[in-house]
C-alpha cells in the first residue's frame, strides 16, 4: 500500500456499501477525481463525522492501493459543511455544479483549475443569485478546464470572427462553429443567433462572482439550448440535478 496522502477535497458522491462502510467520491485538490471506501463510516464518530454528505468541503487522508480501483479513506476532517446548501434550490444547483463536474473528469487526473472552479462555484451558490449568466459561465469554463471546449469567437474553418452581431452556426456532431459562408454539405447545423456567442464568450472570461451580477436578457434561451448541445457531446445522458431543478421550478410556478 502507498504512504498516506492528504487533500483539500469536496464530497461529489457518496452510497452505502455493506453494514457499515461508505464508497465515497471527491474531487481532490492535487489528485483529481477520487473514489475510496471509508471503512466503518456509519459507525464512526471520530474518522468521519458528518464530513461524508455531498458538497462537503474537506480535508481527506487516504492510501492508494495499486491495482485496486479504490483508495482506502483513513480519515475526513469536516472543514465547511453543505449546510449553507440546505435550501433547496440551493441545493439543487450545487448538485449540478458537482454532479457536471463530476461527469466531465476522468478518475485519477490531476485537474486542480477544476477544483478550484467547483469550489468557487460553490461558495457563489452559497451567497448570491444562481443566474442563467452564471450557469452558462460555470459550463464554458468546466468544459474549458476540462480540455473539452471548441473555440467559440471564431469560425473553424476560415477563422472569421464570430464575435460581432450576426448569427453563426454550430455543427451538432462535431460542437464546432461556422460562419454563414463556411457551411459544407451535408453537415447538420443548427443556427446560433446573432450576438450568443459573443454574449458566452465574454462571460467565460468573468469570475464567476461577477456572473451573477450579469443577464443574459432576451438571450439566456438561445445561450442554454446551446451550452446543453455542448455539454451533451461528453455527457453518456442527462444530469440527475436537473430533474431536481426541474421539479422545484414547477413547484414555484
């Protein structure tokens, strides 16, 4: 077995496994994505009191054990608790932050500007507005830290601006841009109107505390239909967090 590791961390996942133990995911700061079993966790009240639930920020003390696919958990050390999540639509949206970031890492990688993006997408949810400016913000930039994002200020093919304010296209199976005299035959598009992409691409560059103090305005459809074509090119199917989403916006409606 390895020597002892330790990490900041945040609680993605985490599923009962047998009588008294608990398969745990995180996001670690230095090592990536990170699944361990927590030995005798329902019955612990020292190793890993209530730092367990999802969207627990924490500290992990952990072994590798090559080649299990494993690690094995020693300790956790509770550091900010969901709690200031507890509102449901808070909740909710914290749920798809981790739940997409989660979906987009691969075990074992180190990805420390994904963590950090969690992490402050986190904190943001916590004290301010979920906006769609902030949503669509959080999305480019996961995708961009994820090493999945498509140059979206300019065309793929002749490398025109698509910046100003005339409508671009998306080819739907490759998540790449065109401009309107670059379209080839027999490629699926859909039409991205004019001003989108312009729109996204400032606020992928904003911090994320500065996004929920923005609108996207009569945009914000067109900008989520779009960021969901994007996303859904490296999603195997649709996030558990937005049912929930769903179902609290019916309920308030």
């Amino acid at each position: 077995m390895a020597p002892s590791c330790s990490s900041l961390a945040i609680v993605l996942r985490s599923r009962p496994y047998g009588e008294s133990d608990r398969i745990v995911t995180f996001l670690t700061q230095e090592c990536g994505k990170l699944t361990g079993i927590a030995k005798g966790a329902k019955r612990s009240r020292r190793r890993f009191a209530n730092s367990l639930e999802p969207l627990a920020r924490v500290r992990i003390h952990f072994r590798l054990r090559p080649p299990a696919t494993l690690a094995f958990l020693e300790s956790c050390e509770l550091l900010r608790p969901p709690a200031a999540l507890a509102d449901p639509a808070k909740f909710a949206y914290g749920s798809y932050l981790a739940e997409l970031t989660d979906r987009l890492m691969a075990e074992e990688q180190p990805a420390p500007e994904l963590y950090t993006l969690l992490a402050e997408g986190l904190a943001a949810v916590e004290e301010g507005p979920v906006t769609s400016a902030f949503l669509r913000s959080f999305e480019l930039q996961a995708l961009a830290r994820a090493g999945l994002a498509p140059p979206i200020d300019r065309c793929n093919r002749c490398q025109r601006s698509l910046a100003g304010e005339e409508p671009a296209l998306l080819d739907v199976a490759h998540g790449t841009f065109w401009c309107r005299d670059c379209r080839g035959a027999g490629q699926a598009t859909v039409r991205v109107p004019a001003g989108v992409l312009s729109r996204l691409a400032a606020l992928r560059e904003l911090p994320l505390p500065e996004c929920q103090q923005q609108s996207l305005g009569a945009l914000a459809t067109a900008a989520a239909q779009l960021t969901g074509r994007l996303l859904a090119l490296h999603l195997s199917g649709p996030l558990r967090a937005i049912r929930l989403i769903e179902q609290l916006a019916a309920s308030a409606g």
